[in-house]
C-alpha cells in the first residue's frame, strides 16, 4: 500500500484460473466489494488476469448468459466503477 496526500493507493494482483469454480468466482467478487469499501483506500489498482474472455469492455457486452460467472463479474466492476485498462489480448495460443 502505498500513502499519497489523497490516502492510501492499494495495488492488488490476482489471477483467475478459466476453470474456476463457483466458490472462488464468489470468492473473487467479495474480495473486490472488501476491497472498495476499506475505509482510508481512495484509490485502488488491480493488475493480473481474469480470465473471463465473454467479457468485452471495449462494447461493454457480455457475451455469455445474464446468471454467469463473466456477467456477474462485469456488472461488478461496473458497480465499483472500475476500469480495464487492456483492450487486447497479451498472447495468443495456437488454438485461439
């Protein structure tokens, strides 16, 4: 954690297995309310990946169901008024 004249600035980073289970995606969007509602935090950065490839924020679409892990994990972020910084993959697999 790092403190500036404007409070504390929390960098966090995390990685989301694309075989996640339920409990951990929960696990995941709790974590991120925890996050965002620590008092003295102003501002916080989360770097890593999600693994959620349904999720296109440069449309701000859902390309899965409205009850799926990907959906509520975007309805969260946009709830915490977070913003995704990287519009385009970082690497490739030969099957992609």
């Amino acid at each position: 954690m790092v403190e500036a004249e404007e409070g504390k600035f929390l960098i966090g980073l995390c990685y989301r297995n694309t075989s996640s289970n339920a409990s951990n995606d929960e696990s995941l969007l709790k974590l991120l309310q925890k996050t965002a509602d620590k008092r003295g935090i102003s501002h916080f950065m989360i770097m890593g990946d999600i693994n959620f490839p349904d999720i296109d924020y440069q449309h701000s679409m859902v390309r899965a169901g409205p009850n799926t892990a990907a959906s509520r994990f975007f309805e969260e972020t946009l709830d915490l008024f977070l913003v995704q910084h990287v519009h385009a993959a970082t690497r490739y697999r030969v099957e992609q």
